[in-house]
C-alpha cells in the first residue's frame, strides 16, 4: 500500500505519516503508530471515536491494521497537508492559493467540525489537541481536523470530564487543563485552542511565550495589551495580509476569549 513507506508525508502526534494507494488507485495516508505506544491506548481510542464521525470538517477513517506491536490507521488523503505552514512558512504563504477570503472560510470549517464534535454526536467529543498542525486541507482547501488520539468522550448531559493529567500541546491549552484553580475541565477547553489557533493567524506568530525586553509574556495577555493600549492598528504584531476588515472581525471575537471556562 505504501510502496515501502517511500513518501514520507510527516509526523503526527503519535506517529510517522505516509502517503499510500488503495488497490483501487485511491490515495490514502497511512500513520504508523509510534512502538512507545504499543501498549494500544492511543489506537484504540482513535479507533473507537472517530470510527463513528463522519463530517465534512473532520478527517475520514478508512481503515486500520493491528498486527503485533504494529498499528496503523488509514485516512483519506489531505493533498494540501496542515494548516501550519500556510500561517507560519513564509514560503508557503508566499506560494499559497489562499486569499484572506478563502483563509476565513478555512477558519469557519474549523469552528463547524469542532462544534459537530460538541454538539452533533450521539455523545460529546472533547479532542484536546486543537491546533494548526491537526487541521489538514484537502485538495479544495477544506479543512478536516484530525488526531483523536487525545480525544475524550462525555455524554452531552454532562458539564465536565475528570482527566489524570494535562493534554494537548502547549501553547494550545487551556488553562484549566493544567491549572485546577481556572475550574474544571469541559468541551470549553477545545474553545480555547480554537481562539489561540485564530491568534495565531492575526498575528502571524506562533502562540508562545514572546520576547517582551528582557521578561516573558504569556501571548494572549501581550496581545490583549497591545490591543487596551490603543496599538491594534500596529502592523508589528498584526498579520494585515489577511486583510484589514477580517483581521478586525477576528480581533473582536478574540477580545471576548477568557481565562475562565464559565465566561467562554
């Protein structure tokens, strides 16, 4: 299927992506789970919640494999990869069919996966792991997220979930995923790395620490700064290719993020 896993595609979470062909032609993504995680719970869990989505705006499974300490998961393939290097790769930018219009309507695909994960199954998935590098774009620049490998089920009915430990990628979490004094842990966390995956692309700048004189300054609180401080105007924090009016729609929806989840 995958040529001697020849085409390299990238690495995810847990594993190695390769491109591949179905007997029939098709092209499919192959992830190799990495053997750290042989004892099965990254690919049972994948396996199990999105076995049972099928969305526009979330990524396909079409197969799995279970032989020894060797698991694969097979996924439609995404022509035009993650949604990473097209907001922080110059190259990429530069080269990149998307215009500020289209990238607005990748950014709302997005928002309507998410809130079919929340609101649109039998139960509540929480995937814990929003970011650019899960969001993948077909060959129409459809977004698709992708990686369940973190993933959490909860019935609907239910306010918040109990986890033994963070999970995510940081710079991405919310802070009640590591921080017990911001209130529990719900589906609103998944909310937060929505907001910090759009700050990302305003500002054209990843979403860690930033370099502010000789201190750290925790991203979100340097931009809501710049922005109380009368500087939104400041394209030495603003990504304006994005347009200036989108830019502005996207800055007043990031204006109403909050720390606490009651106030999300």
């Amino acid at each position: 299927m995958t040529n001697g896993f020849k085409k390299k595609r990238g690495n995810g979470s847990f594993g190695t992506v390769y491109e591949g062909k179905l007997p029939s032609g098709i092209p499919v993504a192959v992830k190799m789970l990495d053997r750290s995680r042989s004892d099965g719970s990254i690919f049972i869990n994948e396996v199990s919640i999105i076995g049972r989505i099928y969305h526009v705006n979330v990524v396909r499974l079409l197969g799995f494999c279970s032989e020894g300490e060797k698991r694969a998961l097979i996924y439609e393939f995404m022509e035009n990869g993650s949604l990473d290097k097209y907001i922080f790769s110059k190259q990429w930018r530069n080269n990149s069919k998307l215009s500020s219009e289209e990238m607005l309507t990748v950014i709302l695909g997005i928002a309507e996966g998410i809130e079919y994960l929340h609101q649109g199954c039998d139960q509540r998935i929480l995937h814990f792991d929003i970011k650019p590098h899960n969001i993948l774009l077909d060959h129409n620049f459809v977004p698709k997220i992708s990686d369940f490998g973190l993933s959490k089920l909860s019935p609907k009915d239910q306010s918040y979930v109990t986890i033994s430990a963070a999970r995510g990628t940081m710079g991405y979490l919310a802070p009640e995923m590591y921080s017990r004094n911001f209130g529990t842990v719900s589906y609103k966390s998944d909310v937060y790395s929505f907001g910090m995956l759009i700050l990302e692309k305003v500002s054209g700048r990843k979403s860690t620490l930033v370099q502010a004189g000789q201190s750290e300054v925790y991203f979100p609180e340097w931009i809501y700064d710049q922005l109380t401080q009368g500087k939104n105007s400041s394209s030495n924090f603003f990504d304006l290719e994005c347009g200036e009016e989108i830019m502005q729609k996207l800055v007043n929806v990031l204006q109403l993020c909050q720390c606490a989840p009651s106030h999300k």
